[in-house]
C-alpha cells in the first residue's frame, strides 16, 4: 500500500491517462521513457515484494501508447555519386571544401576553421571539433592534387581566406 492506495488497484486506464497527461507535447522518444520507467516500477515491486500482482503497463494499449519512434534512415550516397559532385564543382575552393568534408569527415565549419599552421601534409588539426575532445586530427587524401600553400597565402583562416576569394571572384 502507497499513499493509502493499494499498487494492484492501479488499472490500465489510469496509468495510460496518466502518462498521456505526464507527457503533453512531448516527443515519442520522452513517452516510451517515461512508460518504460514505470513499466520497470512494477516489475521491481512484482520482482521484490508482490510476486502474483500483475503489471498494469503490460496491456497492448500501453505499449501502443509508447511504441518505439520510427527511425529515420538517411540517405547514403555512393563514393562515384560523391566524387562527381567534388568533381563538377566549378570553383577549385568549393572543389578543395567538397573534398575536405567528403574524404576527411569534416563538418563545413571545420573546414572553415581551418589554418595554415593546422595542416601538415595529409593531416588536419581540428581545434574546435563540434563532437569528441578539445581537438581532432583528420586525415585525408585529395585526389584532386591540391597543396594547401596554393590557397592559404598568409596566416589566414580557410574562411577569411574563401570570403576573400568570393568577393574577389563577385568583383571580376
């Protein structure tokens, strides 16, 4: 007995108005975590303490209440699809952009961030990677036979340097 009210009084229907009161506006993925809270709730009590009570979140309309969100699958493009891409690209800077997040995994504002003295030869040094630690090194290979010299004339950022680029490409 809890809060004057025995647990196996507690039917189906209270706990799925409960739960559909408890998660108003939420997404699927809050629902099923907060159903599956519960659920494991009574099964401790039936596991500890109550052996023959049954769990009130077993029925089928509980579970349909809280069923699995249906998961997104993206689109994986294949490397002659990716290559085409780099390869039509009509700036050699785009081209060079294309390359460094398609063959080195990095995230456009990692590219953007990007200094002279952050690459050496094959290998990128990401200072402020979105995901893992406080730096990251890529490695890529660029088909296109790109040297970083040709495009990072002085001690300026890829970004700097591609605004640049841009504007000067706009004016001519």
């Amino acid at each position: 007995m809890t809060g004057g009210r025995d647990l196996e009084s507690i039917k189906t229907e209270e706990i799925i108005s409960f739960l559909a009161e408890l998660t108003i506006g939420r997404e699927q993925n809050t629902k099923r975590s907060r159903y599956m809270t519960i659920s494991a709730f009574f099964n401790l009590i039936i596991n500890t303490i109550q052996p023959d009570m049954r769990n009130s979140c077993q029925s089928p309309a509980a579970r349909n209440l809280s069923r699995k969100p249906k998961a997104h699958q993206w689109t994986i493009f294949d490397k002659d699809t990716i290559d085409e891409a780099i390869f039509r690209a009509l700036h050699a800077l785009n081209r060079l952009m294309l390359e460094l997040m398609a063959r080195g995994g990095m995230r456009i504002s990692e590219v953007l961030g990007l200094k002279p003295a952050d690459i050496d030869d094959r290998k990128f040094l990401l200072h402020e990677p979105k995901s893992g630690p406080g730096f990251l090194i890529s490695f890529c290979y660029l088909a296109t036979g790109f040297t970083h010299s040709n495009y990072f004339p002085q001690k300026r950022s890829f970004f700097n340097f591609y605004i640049l680029h841009c504007k000067k490409e706009l004016v001519e």
